[in-house]
C-alpha cells in the first residue's frame, strides 16, 4: 500500500463538544483533508510545538519525552497513521536507535505532538485517506488565504468551553449524511464532519 505525506492544517475547537478539538490533517500533494478529533491536553501540545515562540516554564509530557529520547540518543524517524476501526485512528511511530528501528504503537494526536518536535514526516496510507479524507471546495484566493492558518488561540487559552449537547448521527439515513458531510465542510466544521464521515463509515463496513 503506498504511503500519502501530510501535513497539518489547523486545529479548530469542537462546537459540539466540551473539551474536544479537530485537527486537520492535509495531504501535501492533494486537497483532501483528514480530520481528527483529540482532546485538549493533545490539542495544546501540538499548538505550542506549532508555535514556535511558545516554551513552556517546564517541559509538558511529550517535551519530556523529546528530551529523554534525546538523552538516549532516540530519534523518531516517521509517524504513520495505519488503521482507521469505527472512527478510531491507529498510529506508528517510527524510531530508530543505534541503527537499529523499532515500531511502537501511539494514540495518533500522541504520534503527531512528537512528530512535530523531531521534525519527522506524518504519513497515512491511499486507503485510509480514500476512506476517511474530504475536499473541502474552496477558490484559488480564499486557498491562498487560508494555506497558513493554523487556529491556536483559543487553544493556548486554557478556559474551557461551556460544553454542548453530544449530536447522534444514528437516526440519518446515509443520504442525509451525506448532505450533511456536505454542509459541514462547507462552513469549515471540521469537528462536526469528522464525527459525521465517522458515521457514514461504520454503516459501509456493515
């Protein structure tokens, strides 16, 4: 299976759901998205290594373990997001030590915090980018616009969000889904399309 490069996109805060954010991966040669919902903890960890300005008084988790691999002269080569199960995203980290490689198996919003502070490649197979991606229809100005944005304030805020009602997709039929996969992509709900395409392929694979 051949491996698609991504990078990330942005981060924007779910609507729908407290203490939840999206983050969106884009393929480097192609305008599909893929869209992950992750927790808060994860969410901050990857918007200050985004950030580059940003150093923390002490080190978060994934700093430490940056500085321990570091220590132990451990280098993460690649991230590769390998499996996509109802809506679940698996991921791989890459490592290699002494020239010897190892694989370790990662929550994805882990793999990519680390990804980013070794500088190492994010991966996912053809498969699961045809399975799970979406485009998102925009013209050449409002791309151009867009190409850099990565939403951080209000995840460096630290002030949670007053939490909102837990939307079921279980009662639309996939027709429905589709249009409304359609609508939340439309008006950049990332968050809301991801849960919606996590729907949609829980009914595929049945």
């Amino acid at each position: 299976m051949s491996l698609v490069k991504l990078n990330i996109k942005g981060i924007s805060y779910s609507q729908t759901q407290n203490g939840a954010y999206a983050l969106i991966l884009n393929e480097v040669e192609g305008e599909r998205k893929l869209p992950i919902v992750i927790g808060a903890f994860e969410a901050q960890s990857i918007a200050i290594a985004l950030e580059k300005e940003i150093k923390p008084p002490r080190p978060l988790t994934h700093d430490l373990f940056k500085n321990f691999a570091d220590r132990f002269e451990i280098v993460v080569k690649q991230v590769i997001i390998h499996k996509l199960v109802d809506g679940v995203f698996y991921s791989s980290i890459i490592c290699e030590r002494d020239k010897i490689e190892e694989i370790i198996d990662a929550r994805t919003s882990d793999a990519i915090a680390l990804a980013l502070r070794f500088n190492a490649p994010i991966f996912t197979y053809k498969n699961i980018l045809d399975k799970a991606g979406i485009y998102l229809k925009v013209s050449p100005k409002e791309k151009e616009e867009t190409e850099e944005s990565i939403i951080v304030d209000e995840v460096l805020g630290g002030e949670d969000k007053p939490s909102g009602p837990k939307e079921s997709y279980k009662s639309y039929s996939l027709q429905e889904l589709y249009t409304m996969l359609d609508g939340a992509v439309a008006s950049e709900d990332y968050e809301k399309a991801a849960k919606i395409r996590d729907e949609i392929s829980k009914r595929e694979e049945n």
